[in-house]
C-alpha cells in the first residue's frame, strides 16, 4: 500500500488521478501507514478534492521515526518526511504541517547519508524556498526594527532579547510564508 499511495499521487500530480483507487483506499485505511494516509490526502487535494485531503490529514504532524537508509533498502524515515513535505508543498503549500517538516528536515541534513535522504530532503527545502521567495520579515524587539530581511537565510542573535517582545511580520504576496526556528540557550538570571 505505501507504494500504491506514492503511485496514486504521481498520477495526480500529472493530471490524471485515478479516482476510484483513490476511494477505494480512502474507504480502507487500515490498508495504509500512516505516512501514506498522508499521501494519500495530498492526492485528494491534488485532484481538486481539498474536502477529503482535510478529513484525512491528521490534526498534528507526524514524523516517521528517523532509521538510516543502509545496504540495498532505499526507503528510510528521513526519505519519507522529505517525501510527505514535497508532497504537501505540491498539494496545499499553505498548510501548517509544513513548517514542522521544514524544521525537522533542515536539523536532519548532518543525519542525511544516503544518495535517496539528500535528494528528497533539498528538493523539498528548495521547493520551500522558491515558492517563498519574495517573502520579507521584519524582526522588531519591542517594537524598534532590528531587522528585514527578504531571502532564503537570516540570523538574528543578541542578549538584548532577554525579557522584551520579539515581534515578527512577514509581508508578500497571498500564499507566501516564511518559515523560522527560535533557538534558546543559558538559563535564566533571576533563577539561579
């Protein structure tokens, strides 16, 4: 089944959805793993179906558990995250999920040994990327502007963010996101 789920989207994604397998599935979904209920939602939502694709899609991301490709097995949890995240950007680019395969993927890429890893994991970083672009962020800290920025990478850093509101706006065309990470390190001063 996890092979007939990623085969119904290619046909979708190509303008020919086979339709009745689709439903077939649709109406056995012990049959799937969960990654290919997944796919198997983004499909619906490529044939124009964006009703089924909300039903099925859980309501939080799931990530597959991460096991290195090795030997002659090609497939690994890594591969299939950046699969799903593709698949995703092709058949609803606004959807939340996104955001948390964008992250899990790009903390991943040291991880990523295989040939099949890196392949999918880029093409859905730069699809990400491209279809973002024009996007542009403003970093405010209490209000005052530390910063815009309108491309794919930016890093903001400094201790005078310690207590203060960190505001940020992203601005561009409808449908555009921009997608971010926080990371936190020390400890707190008033607490020892």
């Amino acid at each position: 089944p996890r092979h007939m789920a990623s085969a119904l989207f290619v046909l979708a994604r190509a303008g020919a959805p086979a339709i009745e397998v689709m439903n077939y599935y649709k109406d056995h979904l012990d049959l799937l793993t969960s990654d290919s209920r997944i796919l198997l939602a983004a499909t619906f939502a490529l044939a124009g179906d964006r009703l089924t694709f909300n039903a099925m899609m859980p309501k939080s991301a799931i990530l597959q558990r991460h096991h290195p490709a090795t030997a002659a097995v090609f497939n690994s949890s890594l591969s299939q995250n950046a699969l799903l995240c593709n698949a995703l950007l092709d058949a609803a680019p606004d959807h939340p999920h996104i955001a948390y395969y964008l992250d899990h993927l790009s903390k991943k890429i040291p991880e990523m040994y295989s040939t099949q890893e890196q392949a999918w994991s880029f093409l859905a970083l730069g699809k990400a990327v491209q279809q973002n672009a024009g996007a542009k962020v403003e970093v405010r800290v209490d209000g005052e502007l530390k910063g815009t920025f309108a491309g794919p990478l930016y890093s903001y850093s400094g201790a005078d963010l310690e207590g203060k509101m960190v505001q940020l706006t992203a601005t561009g065309s409808a449908g555009q996101s921009a997608y971010y990470t926080w990371k936190t390190s020390g400890y707190h001063r008033n607490r020892g």
